[in-house]
C-alpha cells in the first residue's frame, strides 16, 4: 500500500466505495507531490464521479472497468477563484509529470483541474485540454490556453 503525506485513505470514498486501493500508484504519488509542490491545500473534487467509475467500455481514465484501475482524479486546490493561482497550479501540473492535464473553470465550488496518468502518454507531451460554458450554456472541450481566457 502507497503510504501518501497529504491526502488520506478516507478522502478516496465516493458512492459507498473507497477507490484508494484501485488507483494507480503513480496517481498517488503525483497528486501528493502536486499538493506538495502547492503548499496549500488541495482537495479531492466531493463529486460522485470524481475518482473512479464503473463505466463499462467508456474510455475514460476514471473508468476502472476499462483501464483494470483509477489513473485520473479531479482536484479543487485552494483559491483557484484567483486567476494567477489556478494558471500556477497548470504549470505545476504539467511539471509534476502527469500524462493528462484537463482544466475546468466552470467548476463548482471553485475551478478545479483533472489530472491523470494514462499509460499512452508520456510525462513531458501530456494530453490537455480545457472545458467551458459557451454561450448556448453548453459544456465545450478547447485548448487550455482558451478555457483560461474564458476565466
């Protein structure tokens, strides 16, 4: 059992179910090394879906049933409301050495990032992207660089 300094096992239940043990290891250490690197505090996403999934054939890195285990988590760091601090925690992401990055400004109760480690990607040519609300209110994927013009 990964053994992690700034999240606890608890922090992994979602729907009934502790995820903890079904995610990868490498997400683990990460997302502590993140929070490490933060020096504030980040908390894992209260959404159900936030950590795993039973999702069948969906190609999601959340989705357990797919991948045989979790590789993505959606994070809320502390006072990314602030522009600067949410462009701060990207870059870390991206420095950090995770293989998907994806940003989501619309997040409630604050803007929130996804991180994971799928095992197509490497480190330094991660998958990213940004998620907004257009006009129409509809969600839409865009570059990272738009999603934070939208901010």
């Amino acid at each position: 059992m990964t053994k992690l300094y700034y999240f606890s096992q608890s922090e992994f239940e979602r729907n009934d179910k502790n995820w903890y043990d079904d995610c990868d290891t490498r997400l683990l250490v990460l997302i502590d090394s993140l929070r490490f690197k933060f020096g504030d505090p980040i908390s894992i996403s209260p959404h159900p879906r936030a950590i795993g999934r039973n999702d069948g054939d969906d190609g999601s890195y959340h989705n357990i049933d797919k991948h045989g285990k979790v590789y993505a988590i959606d994070l809320l760091p502390k006072g990314t409301e602030d522009k600067e601090i949410f462009e701060y925690v990207i870059e870390l992401a991206f420095n950090t050495g995770f293989t998907g990055i994806g940003v989501y400004p619309h997040w409630n109760p604050r803007p929130g990032i996804h991180v994971d480690t799928r095992p197509d990607r490497e480190p330094n040519d991660p998958a990213n992207w940004g998620f907004i609300r257009n006009e129409d209110d509809e969600i839409e994927m865009v570059s990272i660089e738009k999603a934070l013009e939208k901010f």
